[in-house]
C-alpha cells in the first residue's frame, strides 16, 4: 500500500512524523508536492488545514481517500491533531471505511472542480454585476449585486454560511445558489437537485468564478457559465 503525504509549510516536522507511523505500520509513505501524480496513491495524508485539502483536490479528478490531520485554524474537514492522530489514522488504514462526498465543477472559459463553492464575483470591486440565473434551461432570477455562490451540501458551512445561506445536510443530493450582496429586498438562496444544471449568464461587466478560493479565471460579460454535479467525488 503507499500513501502521499501532502502538508502546509511550517507542518514539515507533523509530516515528518506521519509518514514514520505510516512505515512502522508497513504502508510505503512519501512526502509529496501537490500534483495530479497524486492519483496515483492509494491514500493521501494532509498535514494542515481545510485550505491545504481544498488545494489538493484543486489538482484531482480520480481522488484517493484523504486523512487529514489539522495544523490550522478551522480544520472542519478534518479528522485528527498532531496529538491523536496516530490511533485514528492506524484504524482508518486497518479499516479503510471511506465516505464520499460530491463536487461540482463549472466552465467558465477552462473547467473548475470544487467540493465547498464556486463563486462568481464581480471583477470590479464595489461595482454591481448583472447575472441572470437558470435552471435546466428555465430562467430563474435576474439579479444584481456583488455576485452569486453556488454551493455543495458540504461547502454549505463554507462561504455559503457567511452569505446567509443555510446548513445542509452533507449527504443530501443537492447544490445551493446563494446570492452575494444582492440589489433586491427578500432575495433568499435556493435548493435545487443535484441533478440539475444552473447557467448563469454574465451581462455588464467581467466577473471571476473561483473555485474553493483557490483557482481562479476572468469571465468577459456576455458570457454563460455552466454549473453541474462533478461525476469525480472527493
């Protein structure tokens, strides 16, 4: 079995101590930089916090399991401290119980892929952006304001919480589409099926869709980006 060891820049000395546990147990560990090669692994370790397995994922389609070990600030995606990590991770190896969770991805120009969010915000900052919003080909809100997020179950405690949306369930089969800063009074954010497609159509001025707050492209107005459920999970 060999595993990828993925960390933070001051968690070398925890990564260190990861992959010797990992070796005592028998399983062939490696520090690794964060690459597509990584698919190659049968499990991957993260040392850090919830952005370091979001930068991850960034580089993955076909994603092995991940253990993530915190040594950030939130670490809500994660499942054991420097301190405990050690029994928690020896039963996830013995065991290897894996849960998934589902991704969206949106193409935008090129095609992002993310398990919390992808937002769609204004370029120019304090200047509003026009959006019209549909659902499998019905159009559904025209809007104006700072922008739009369109959210997974799990990302739904994530940027999505702080705009006003509410808290889903993670292994519910569903997006959110949650306004940002809208020009309109009782502008609520919508469940829809996972199973649906939102196009979001981008009218007076560029906007930029990032994904999971890391990867980012530039999308000139008169532009439509599509968002749908990823057929690769994490």
């Amino acid at each position: 079995m060999r595993a990828a060891i993925v960390y933070k820049p001051d968690s070398f000395g925890v990564a260190e101590d990861v992959r010797k546990f990992l070796e005592s147990m028998g399983v062939e560990a490696e520090i690794c930089e964060q690459s597509r090669e990584l698919e190659s692994y049968d499990f991957i370790v993260s040392v850090g916090g919830d952005g370091t397995i979001l930068r991850t994922l960034q580089m993955l389609d076909h994603c092995p399991p991940i253990f993530a070990v915190n040594t950030g600030k939130v670490g809500l995606l994660t499942h054991a401290d420097p301190e405990n990590f050690k029994d928690l991770l020896g039963k996830s190896v013995e065991n290897m119980d894996v849960e998934e969770f589902m991704r969206i991805e949106c193409f935008a120009n090129e095609r992002l892929i993310a398990l919390n969010e992808i937002a769609l915000l204004t370029a120019v900052p304090a200047r509003l952006v026009e959006m019209t919003i549909s659902v499998d080909g019905v159009e559904i809100e025209r809007m104006r304001g700072d922008g739009l997020l369109i959210s997974t179950p799990i990302g739904s405690t994530a940027y999505a919480l702080s705009t006003g949306g509410p808290i889903i369930d993670p292994y519910m089969a569903c997006m959110l589409v949650v306004p940002v800063a809208p020009f309109k009074l009782g502008w609520k954010p919508w469940v829809v099926g996972a199973d649906r497609e939102v196009v979001v159509s981008i009218h007076n001025r560029p906007c930029l869709a990032i994904a999971d707050g890391h990867k980012m492209v530039e999308v000139q107005p008169e532009s439509k980006i599509v968002v749908r459920k990823s057929p690769y999970p994490a």
